[in-house]
C-alpha cells in the first residue's frame, strides 16, 4: 500500500467512525495538511498520538494502514548504494 493510498483508508475508517459521509471537517487532523508531502503528514499524524518520538518507534498498532510510514520514510525503499552494493558480489 503505498503513503496516498494508507492516508485515505485511514481517513475513511475515520469518517464511518464519526459518521461524517462527505468531506472530513477535523481541524486537528494532520493528515488533512495538503501544504506537507504524505509522508510527512503521516509522521506528523503519529506524533500527535504518540508523545514522545520513542513511543512512535514501539506503536503497538501493527494492522494500522500508516504503521509501515510512522517514521516519514518508505520501510522498503531501495538505495542505489545498496543495490551497487548487491551488484559488486553478484559475478557469478
């Protein structure tokens, strides 16, 4: 799932919470900031929650949609060190 897509389940499963059917009308909700990219949003959403940044590290809610961006960074993202890394012992 990526960021944008994490991002709108959550804003859905919000809305049928509150039983609000058309545009969300928080305005303490992070994740409503369009001036910041998603991930940014995201980190900023789960600082709000969890207070301090340590406890963001050891959230407990793993079936969460923004559990993988908490942090503000794609978990499986591949560097090109890593991957020239890979390539250097992969002769044979």
């Amino acid at each position: 799932m990526t960021p944008t897509r994490a991002i709108k389940s959550t804003c859905e499963k919000c809305k049928k919470i509150r039983g609000v059917s058309s545009k969300c009308v928080s305005r303490v909700c992070k994740l409503r900031n369009g001036s910041l990219p998603h991930l940014e949003r995201i980190k900023t959403h789960c600082r709000n929650y969890c207070i301090p940044m340590a406890e963001v590290e050891e959230c407990v809610f793993k079936n969460c949609h923004l559990y993988p961006y908490r942090m503000g960074k794609k978990p499986k993202r591949k560097t090109i060190a890593n991957t020239l890394h890979k390539d250097r012992f992969n002769f044979f």
